[in-house]
C-alpha cells in the first residue's frame, strides 16, 4: 500500500494479522475493502509510537502478547470501532419506549434498560431524558438505565457528559435544552475558539440517572448490574459482526431479557434468520416473545 502518498507500508500480511486479530477481539469484520479504514485508523498509533512500519508494529504486539500484555491490543480495538452515533438518532425508538413503559412497569413492576453499544452516550443520554420527561407523571417509576461500549475511551466520554454541538443543531432537538446547559471549557477547543460549536454538558440532575459500564458483547456472560432486563438498545452495532457472532449474542440477550420485553436495533439490521425469540413490531422494533 505504499505509494508517493502514504507514509507506511501496510502489506497484505501485516493487515490479515492486525484484522484477525480486531475480529477475535471484537466480532468486528474487516472485510479487504477496509484495509485504507485501518491504515487512516491505526497510522496515527505507529506516528504516536514514533515506530517505522507495520512490521514493526505487528513484532511489538507479538512481543507484548507473549508476555501476556494486552495494552496495545487494546488501543487497537479504541482505533478501529466506528463511534458515530447522535442524540435521539432514529428517534421513533425513544417514542416506542414511553409508550411501552407504563405496561412494562404494570407488569413486572420495574424497568431495566441497557444500552449495550452506547458509544460516546449520545444514545444512553437520550434514552435518560425520555425516562426523566416520562417520570414527571409517574415520579416513583423504578427504572433503571445502564450503559456500556467496549471501546474504553468511548465510555470515558459518556461519563463526562460533555459535548460540542453548534447552537443550531442544539436548539433542533428541545429535550437537549431541558437537560444539558451551556458551559465554560477550561481550555477551550479551536471549534468552540472559532465560534463553529459550543460546548454543553448533561445537567446534575441527570447525571446519575445512568450505570456506566465497559463491556464486550462477545464476551457473555455480562458484567450487568441488574439480572434481568426490559428493554434493550443494541444499535447501528451489529451490521460489523458475522452471522454467528449476531446469532449468539441474541441468544444471550433473549436469556437476558424478560418476554415483552422491547429490542431496539439500528436501521440497516434485521434480525432475519438470526434468532426466532424476537418478534418484529415495526422499524428496527422488536419483542422478545412470551
Ligand atoms: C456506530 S456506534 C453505535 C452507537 C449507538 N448505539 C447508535 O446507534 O448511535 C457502534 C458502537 O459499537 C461498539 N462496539 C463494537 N464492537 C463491540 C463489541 N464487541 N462490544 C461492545 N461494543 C462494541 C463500538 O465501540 C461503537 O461505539
């Protein structure tokens, strides 16, 4: 891959090795197409290691690995997920919920929701502020949401709560006024500097009304704070995976998950001939069966 433009040599070798080892780590396919993805992606690690090619890169995670170290592994897998994701993206599910609650709650008198790929918590946020508009009425309600990603640093974000929108795009969606407010960066960044964003954050009150956890959907089973669940967000994640990765971990989830219980998935999925526990409702909505 090395021409006049590119800085290192990413051989076919060098990619089936760092991909084989993406896919084992995370499920996520990598198919030849990708191969310029991971280049962009994972140039910037070698450049921070101040290494000189692939090669080099591949004989340090070897190196690592057999002294049982998984430190880079790990930045690897921080590089090549893909974290895009948005405050109410694909907001007929946030509808479905609230009008799910009130039966969910009649029937098992609690509710648990997960957002299982939340990404930088644009996805988790929204769901807390749907819940916090829905207790207004219902002010003892017992729901509980937790979030989790396997990317590490995606999940540090999600905790801060902290994001640069423009004003515009900020006043389009009215729960974002009700609950995040404007602040002050310490150091502010060239966006925010040039006028472009500004920076908001999630107010106080909102703040714990939401687990944060770093977990891996490949690996069941998972480290939940609760034992069964109501309703889960697993969105815009599972079109990387392979059919048999998809089918065991909605096998997990169907064991998770209490029947009526609601499946949000993203808008290019389907759970077609991946697991027989779900029932289609409408776009991208589905119920675990009785
Ligand atoms: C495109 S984002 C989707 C975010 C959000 N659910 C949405 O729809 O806006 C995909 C997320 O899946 C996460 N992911 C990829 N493989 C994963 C795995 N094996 N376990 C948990 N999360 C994973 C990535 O880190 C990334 O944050």
């Amino acid at each position: 891959m090395k021409d006049n433009e590119t800085e290192f040599e990413l051989s076919q070798e060098d990619f089936d090795f760092l991909r084989g080892h993406v896919t084992k780590l995370t499920g996520i396919q990598l198919p030849d197409h990708k191969k310029a993805l991971m280049y962009t992606r994972l140039a910037r690690r070698l450049r921070a290691l101040d290494l000189p090619s692939f090669k080099e890169y591949r004989a340090l995670i070897d190196q690592q690995l057999r002294v049982g170290n998984n430190e880079e592994l790990l930045n690897i897998v921080n590089a090549m997920t893909t974290n895009v994701t948005a405050f109410f993206r694909e907001a007929h599910h946030f509808d479905e919920l609230t009008k799910a609650l009130p039966a969910l709650l009649e029937k098992f008198g609690r509710v648990r929701i997960w957002s299982s790929a939340s990404s930088t918590g644009e996805e988790p946020w929204s769901i807390a502020m749907t819940v916090a508009e829905f207790k207004k009425n219902n002010p003892h309600a017992d729901i509980k949401i937790v979030a989790s990603d396997i990317d590490t640093q995606a999940v540090e974000k999600c905790k801060k709560g902290e994001y640069e929108m423009s004003e515009e795009d900020f006043k389009k969606i009215p729960l974002l006024k009700t609950y995040m407010e404007e602040y002050e960066q310490p150091e502010p960044s060239i966006s925010v500097r040039s006028g472009f964003k500004k920076a908001y954050r999630i107010k106080q009150e909102l703040k714990r009304s939401v687990d944060f956890k770093n977990i891996n959907l490949l690996h069941a089973p998972f480290p939940l704070p609760y034992d069964r669940l109501h309703v889960i967000f697993c969105r815009n994640v599972i079109i990387y995976f392979g059919k048999d990765t998809k089918t065991a971990l909605f096998k997990q989830f169907a064991e998770l998950m209490e029947p009526e219980g609601l499946m949000m998935i993203g808008h290019s999925e389907s759970l077609m001939g991946i697991n027989g526990d779900f029932e289609l409702l409408g776009k991208t909505l589905y119920k675990r069966k009785s």
